[in-house]
C-alpha cells in the first residue's frame, strides 16, 4: 500500500513512540478488504459466509476490525478458538479446522455450539463420537476432503480413491453428528484450480447425499486467494536465488486479483451447484492473505553496513528469522520511508540481525541510497509475518494499529 504523506507521518510517530522493528497494521484497509469480499459473496445470499482465518494474522486489536465489519473465525487450535470467544464472536461464526483438535478444544466447540467442527485426523472423530454421549444436541460437524487439485500430504480425506466417502459413511453411523458441510483447502491457488476442485467435490457431495441420505448445505472452500503486493516464490526462483545468490527479476505483484478469483469461483459454484442438483448448498470462504496481506506494514530500521566483496549489506533490526518469516518463498515491496523511489538507487542485500546467514530480507534490491537509521517498510507484512515472528535472540516486533 502507497504512503502518502500524512501516513508517513503517522508512522514516523508511531516508530518513535514504540522503536523498531514495528509491525503497523492499517484498520481501515482491513476493513475494507472484509467489505470487499462480502461484496463478492453477497450476490448469493452468502454474505454471511466469510469466516476469517486467524492462523494468519493473529492480532487481537486487527481481528476485532474484521470481525466489527462482518468477518467471522476461522480456527485451527483451542488457543484460536478460545482467542475468538474471548473477542466476543457468537459461536454460530465459528468455523473450526486443523488436523490436530485437542479434545479440551474439542469439549469447548461442542459445548458452545460452534457453527461447524470440520473433521479431519481420524481421531477427531473418536473424540467427537465419545462427546455425543453426553450431547443433549447434535453436534454440528463437516468432513475435510482432498480433491485431486492442491495441498496434498497429511490434510483431508481422498475423494477419488473412495476414503473420504469411507470415512462420511463413519461419521454418518453416529446419528448424534450432523454432517453439514464438507470442506478443503487448496492452498494459494487460482480460479482455474477452485473450478476443478469444486467440480470434483460437488460430484462427491452428490453421491454422499444419495448413498447416505445425509442433508450435506455447505461447501467449505477454504483460502487461498491470492494476496495482493505479493507473490509466491516459484520453486525455480526460489532455487534461482539461492543458488545464484540473485533475487529473481520478477515483479513482486500477484499474477491475480484475489477479490476477482473470490467473486468468480462464487459464480461458479452457484452455476455448478445447479448443475449437480444441488442448488441450495451455501459456499463458505476463509480468506486469510486476502484481507490482512496489504493491510500491514514491517518497519525495521538500518542499524548497521558491511561490505565483501562487491556486495553492499545493510543490517537492519528485524530479519527474515525474527520479523519476515514468509520471505523465504515470497516477495514483497520494499521501501525507504521518506525518501523518493525514484532517484538514483543503489543496489542493496538487506539482512537482519541474527548469526544465521539466512537472515536476509532481500537480495540485490534496489533502493535509495542508505543511511544509518533511515526506516525500510515491508509492505504485504498482514499475512504470516506475526505468527512466523521468532525470538531468536531478539525480541519480537512490537505491533501498533492506525
Ligand atoms: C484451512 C485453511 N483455511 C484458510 C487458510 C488461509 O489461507 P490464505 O491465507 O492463503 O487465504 C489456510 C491457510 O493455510 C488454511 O489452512
């Protein structure tokens, strides 16, 4: 995000009063990000259907921005699920995912009635099934499935090869479980991807409700909306960089508007659901990078220089280990507060604090010339930047909200 100069003003305040490395997280793009994608979802009746997912950007003061403008939670632990109760959420806005629920966590979702307990790790259902006992109401769940698109590895049951249908046929011999929704997450992905993925998964949901006679009303489909100011790392560039020491020439921009991609696959959802009979089925969505990525800045300030060879090292007080862990398969904008971008830059590799020689923001960047305490702004820093933060030898970054 662009700083003009009354923002830059507020944040040179905000560094004096807090120091660096300072995370500066900007309320009203938030909220304005929440608005944007209800927008995208509310041409179906879905505008309930955000449920924003805290792994991302876990801060209290950002959250209750998201959840004042119509966000609700999406949880993958008990200290996210009792952080979302704590912030006042209803229950009935709380979505809870993951692959280990522990069954403190478990008892807590069950008790307060959560809007839906996505299983996945089998074991879930083992617990879930021992909390029915004692249930006075069914327990609301959904099934985490994996389409043949996307993250694959340890999340989800398999549609194809029949398990997740298996593991469906499992829950529904609990008659005390409502089998209510059905749910995955792609990763960062693109329009094309949710198309297939949805596809594959209406296809399952169609033959679940038909061999099982199970009353299945929504369809999960998880985040992964590309993130705006910053982009995934290919693993070719990633390999370029690290073994050519270079950055990659690319720009740091997403090959796709994420509110786009959000409001497409909305489309396609409703054309598909028609298709596969299944009209009434509602799309839930839980953007993380969507809605936090550009809403949140990194200030980190240039604490110190060195030279080898033909490189030119600024150190500066947060790094990748401590401030920045996501750069490590991503870019981001970077800039130098204050002062202009477009004058005569100098090529710059900036590395943080710490004795890892990983430590480093950016490589071959180029920047306006350096100074000793100038101020470097790492935009896109409102998505896994604060839950990656390490103390590794220097405390965290501290985290103010305009
Ligand atoms: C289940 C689930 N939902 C939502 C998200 C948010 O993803 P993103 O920040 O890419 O939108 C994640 C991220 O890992 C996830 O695992």
């Amino acid at each position: 995000m662009g700083t003009d100069i009354n923002t830059s003003k507020k944040i040179l305040d905000l560094i004096r009063e807090h120091g660096t490395p300072l995370q500066i997280a900007f309320g009203v793009r938030a909220a304005e990000n929440v608005r944007r994608a209800v927008e995208a979802l509310s041409p179906h009746g879905w505008q309930g259907n955000l449920f924003y997912s805290y792994k991302t950007n876990p801060v209290p003061e950002v959250l209750r921005v998201l959840h004042q403008n119509g966000a609700g939670a999406e949880v993958i632990s008990e200290r996210e699920l009792n952080l979302a109760l704590d912030l006042g959420v209803e229950p009935g806005r709380i979505v809870f995912n993951g692959i280990y629920k522990s069954p403190a966590a478990l008892k807590t979702a069950v008790e307060k009635k959560i809007k839906c307990i996505n299983i996945d790790a089998p074991q879930e259902l083992d617990i879930l099934c021992e909390l029915s006992k004692s249930a006075k109401e069914n327990i609301t769940v959904g099934l985490r499935v994996r389409p043949a698109v996307g993250w694959q590895g340890q999340f989800g049951h398999v549609i194809k090869d029949g398990s997740a249908l298996d593991f469906a046929r499992r829950i529904a011999g609990n008659n005390k479980l409502d089998l209510k929704a059905v749910h995955f997450h792609l990763g960062s992905s693109t329009a094309k991807a949710y198309r297939r993925a949805i596809d594959e998964t209406l296809g399952f949901i169609q033959k679940v409700s038909g061999e099982l006679n199970i009353n299945i009303r929504a369809l999960d489909i998880g985040g992964g909306f590309p993130g705006k100011d910053m982009r995934l790392l290919t693993l070719w560039e990633q390999a370029w960089q690290r073994f050519f020491d270079r950055p990659w020439p690319a720009p740091v921009a997403g090959p796709d508007d994420g509110f786009r991609v959000l409001g497409e696959t909305a489309g396609y959802f409703k054309q598909a659901g028609t298709k596969y009979g299944l009209e009434s089925l509602e799309m839930w969505a839980e953007p993380g990078r969507l809605i936090t990525g550009d809403a949140q800045i990194l200030a980190v300030k240039v604490v110190g220089w060195r030279q080898s060879g033909k490189k030119q090292y600024a150190i500066v007080d947060g790094g990748r280990v401590g401030a920045a862990g996501p750069l490590v398969g991503e870019t981001r904008k970077v800039s130098v507060l204050g002062k202009n971008q477009n004058g005569d830059l100098k090529t710059y590799d900036i590395v943080g604090p710490t004795c890892m020689p990983w430590d480093r923001l950016f490589a071959g960047v180029r920047l306006p010339k350096l100074e000793m305490g100038d101020i470097l702004m790492v935009e896109g820093a409102g998505a896994y930047f604060v839950p990656m933060e390490t103390e590794f030898s220097f405390t965290r970054p501290k985290l103010a909200i305009i």
